[in-house]
C-alpha cells in the first residue's frame, strides 16, 4: 500500500508540474522539467521490460549524487523492482562482492565508475 502510494506521489507531482523545473545538477545549467523526468522514467521502464526486469527483481544502481543517479532510483521504485544503492567511495572487491550477493539481475553506473 505505501508503495502504490508512493508511485502516485509521483504520478500526480509529474502531471501537476509537467512544465515546471525538477532536477538539475550542481554546476551544469541542464535542468530537467517534470516531463523531463516522467519521459526518462517510462525510458527506463520500458529498458527494464525489454530486459525481463520482473516485479521485486533488484537493480544494483552505483554513481554520484545526480540528476540521472536520481531518475534511476525513481523509475526502478515506480517499476516495482528494488533498488540496492552501492556507494561510490567503495572499494572495488567491495562493489564486486555487494553486486555478486545482492542477486541484482541489473545494474548501472555512472560514468567514473
């Protein structure tokens, strides 16, 4: 139940606020509208889908603080899989051993990963 309420939370912030800014990251003039983010997230679900990303699968998400690091995390919560957060300051073995025991079947990273 928080979870259904949680993606309408986010449904109804995209609809109501389509236009308005939502995201931006520090030092770039990029800034994403609520559209923005809703058209990335259905991006994603549908990369999800054509990746046989099942409802509770986890998807292993490592990277710095960002506006992508953030859509991400959105669409894999608003997807209904789980999200296992990995911590950039890692040591590699560290990353390698959460990655291999999380049974993510997905991951992503960001690009100084």
């Amino acid at each position: 139940m928080i979870r259904n309420n949680l993606i309408r939370l986010f449904e109804d912030a995209m609809r109501m606020h389509w236009e308005l800014p939502a995201m931006s990251d520090f030092g770039n003039p990029k800034v994403y509208t609520y559209g923005d983010v809703a058209a990335q997230v259905e991006r994603l679900h549908i990369l999800f889908e054509q990746c046989g990303i099942e409802k509770n699968d986890k998807i292993a998400l490592i990277g710095r603080n960002s506006s992508n690091w953030a859509m991400t995390y959105v669409a894999v919560l608003t997807y209904g899989a789980i999200v296992v957060p990995i911590l950039q300051d890692f040591k590699p073995g560290d990353v390698t051993h959460i990655i291999n025991h999380s049974e993510s079947k997905l991951l992503f990273a960001g690009d100084a990963i």
